[in-house]
C-alpha cells in the first residue's frame, strides 16, 4: 500500500540554528511531491514541489530550501532558523492520473523557533 | 488563475445541527474538485471529492455537488457531532495536476 512519512513530529529549535524536515513517500514510483506551510489559523501555503530527482520549483522565496536526493525522498532545510519560520509543515505526494486524484498527506511537523 | 474562495468562519454549532460550508471556485477549465479535512495535530485527509458537472461526492454523511451553473462545490451535513470538530478545506485541482487549496474553515461542534 501506498504510505507517506514525515519525521519528526515535533521540533523546538532556537532562532539561527539548521533545520532538515524529512518526507519518504512509499508504494509508488515517481511521485510529484510538496512542501507545504500552515501557520496559526491559517490556510496551506504551498513551498516547494517536485516532478522529479533533482527537480525542486520554489513558490515562495525565503530561507528555506528543498531537495529531492531520490525519487521517493523529499526533504525541506534551512541554514539559519527565522521565528517566522515558525508553523506547521506538511509533506504530499501525487502521482498523475493515478489513485483518487487528491493529494495525500503526512501528519505533518510542528517547528517552534524560539 | 484557477483557485478556490471559501467561507472562512470559524463555524461553531451544536450537535445534530446542519451544515453549510460554502465553496465556490474560478477555473478556466474543468477541475476536479476536493474536500479535505485536517482533525486537530493531523495532516489533511481526503473526505470527498467530485470530477464532473453535477457528481455529488459523499463520505461520512458529508455531501458536496459540483455545480458548474454556479461554481460551487458546498459542503453540507444532515447532523454534525463532536466528532466532526476540524478544520475543512476546498480544494481544485487543475489539468495540469497543480492542486490550489481554500483558506479553510474551522469548524467547532458543541455537545
């Protein structure tokens, strides 16, 4: 069966430090895949996807990166750690024509930058 | 571009009362269309979903139809519980894959 991860569940880092989110999607093969954000009470906001190894699209510009090291492994990363950054991230996958066409996702990351 | 316009809320009801989230949508084709639902420290879920002019998706006695004449996707329930307390987004997703997600709308039901 078809399964996506996303670890760590929780993570408290201090302002200026490094972050690596990862996401491993199972049962599929090459995936498209997400990076989204959800700050307090608010929407999804979509960061980075992916079509392919080594195919990161940025859609909102900041400080944070993306990178696709295999087909089914997407992981998000920052050098230095804003509060802003703050929020809960969220990992999906999709694979054209296949499945019920949604998206599925992770259980998500809650990061606290303090 | 295509995208999604839903009532934000918050909703708060009581149990066994009626709901309404409305959804309306803007796309230059013919989307499929979403419901997802995002229980407290979860990640979303798919709850229903619509492909066509006047399918009506259901799941858990949610209920949505696409109407094409008023570009809306609404998302009702005969008699919420507490259980249903969440956070439920609409969503379209375009030919070419791209999936574009509503605000969300909190949704709080009291005993």
């Amino acid at each position: 069966s078809q399964t996506i991860h996303q670890w760590p569940a929780t993570l408290v880092q201090p302002v200026g430090s490094p972050l690596s989110l990862e996401c491993t999607v199972e049962g599929t093969s090459n995936p498209n895949l997400y990076w989204y954000r959800q700050a307090a009470g608010r929407g999804l906001q979509l960061l980075f996807y992916s079509v392919g190894i080594g195919q990161i699209s940025s859609e909102v510009p900041q400080n944070l990166s993306a990178s696709r090291p295999q087909d089914r492994q997407f992981i998000l990363s920052s050098k230095k750690l804003l509060l802003s950054d703050s929020g809960f991230y969220l990992c999906a996958w999709s694979v054209w024509g296949q499945g019920d066409g949604g998206y599925t996702f992770g259980s998500g990351t809650r990061l606290t930058v303090v | 571009g295509d995208s999604v316009t839903q009532m934000e809320g918050p909703v708060t009801l009581s149990e066994e009362a009626f709901l309404t989230i409305n959804c309306t949508y803007t796309a230059t084709g013919y989307p499929s269309l979403f419901w997802y639902v995002q229980y407290p420290g979860e990640g979303l879920q798919l709850l229903l979903k619509a492909t066509k002019a006047d399918d009506k998706g259901s799941n858990k006695g949610f209920e949505a139809t696409y109407r094409k004449e008023t570009t809306s996707f609404h998302l009702e329930k005969g008699s919420v519980q507490v259980s249903d307390s969440a956070v439920y987004f609409c969503a379209l997703k375009a030919p070419n894959n791209d999936m574009r997600f509503g605000a969300g709308t909190r949704l709080t039901v009291k005993p």
